[in-house]
C-alpha cells in the first residue's frame, strides 16, 4: 500500500484549515457583535431612564467670614417636583421659618438650586442629615439621604 501526497491534497488541506479558522473567527465575530449590540440597548435604556430622573445633591457654602446657606441643587436631567426636606436628627443651624417658606418646593428644574440660610455656632455639629424627597418622572416616591458638612 503505497501513499502519496500529492500537491493538490496539500493545498486542499490548506484551504479545509483556512475555512475551519474563517469559520471560527466569524462565529466569534457574531458573538461579539451580539454583545455588543446588547450593551448598546442596555445603555439607550439606561439613558433613557436617566432622562426621567432627577438627582438632587446638598452642600454648605460659606459666603465671607460668617455667613452660610445650605444649597440644595438638581443636577439630573428631568425637573424634582413636590422636593421637601427634612431634618432626621433635628439641627441648630438651618432657620425653620426659611424651611417653612422653601419647602414644599414645587418644582426644582435641572442645575436649578434653592439656598437655606444658616447659622452655625460654636456647638453645631460639622455634620448634618438631611433628607430630601421629590416626584420626578421616573417615581413618584424618591428619597435621598445626605451628610453636608460646615
């Protein structure tokens, strides 16, 4: 039994492995595009629901030698209707009636912010809890918990 590899089984062979790795590699390239595609739609959808949130932020400023304002301030894409705020562990810094006069705030557009006057002392706490609540069009029930310091 003789055996002989001629050229044209050579090249045959050539082109079976060249079309197994073309194969391989656009199956891969498949996969690949199928997850790229799903990130993309995952990533609209998250945008999308970004655009119907609101997100409210809190700091305190010092304006001068002794004046303060706590700002409270909308940097998410959609408006904070119905924002109140209240103050968990009670504080000696913020005025009640400017509270009484803000809040319930209607409607806190985007980089839109409202200031509170305040009025630290040598016994105020340099950390203080607030808790802010709004509507906004992704829920009608948001809270968030936040920590400004003096």
């Amino acid at each position: 039994m003789e055996f002989s590899i001629s050229f044209s089984d050579v090249l045959a062979t050539v082109a079976l492995l060249l079309s197994g790795y073309a194969s391989w590699k656009t199956l891969r390239f498949n996969e690949n595009q199928k997850r790229l595609n799903d990130f993309l739609l995952e990533q609209g959808k998250n945008k999308e629901l970004d655009a119907r949130k609101a997100d409210l932020g809190a700091t305190f400023l010092k304006l001068g030698n002794s004046k303060y304002r706590l700002k409270i301030w909308n940097k998410g894409k959609a408006a904070a209707r119905n924002v109140n705020i209240t103050l968990p562990e009670g504080t000696d810094v913020l005025i009640d009636s400017d509270i009484k006069s803000k809040f319930p705030l209607e409607v806190l557009e985007q980089y839109q912010s409202v200031e509170l006057i305040a009025a630290p002392h040598m016994g105020s706490k340099q950390k203080q809890k607030i808790r802010l609540t709004w509507a906004d069009d992704f829920s009608e029930e948001n809270e968030k918990t936040l920590y400004p310091t003096l």
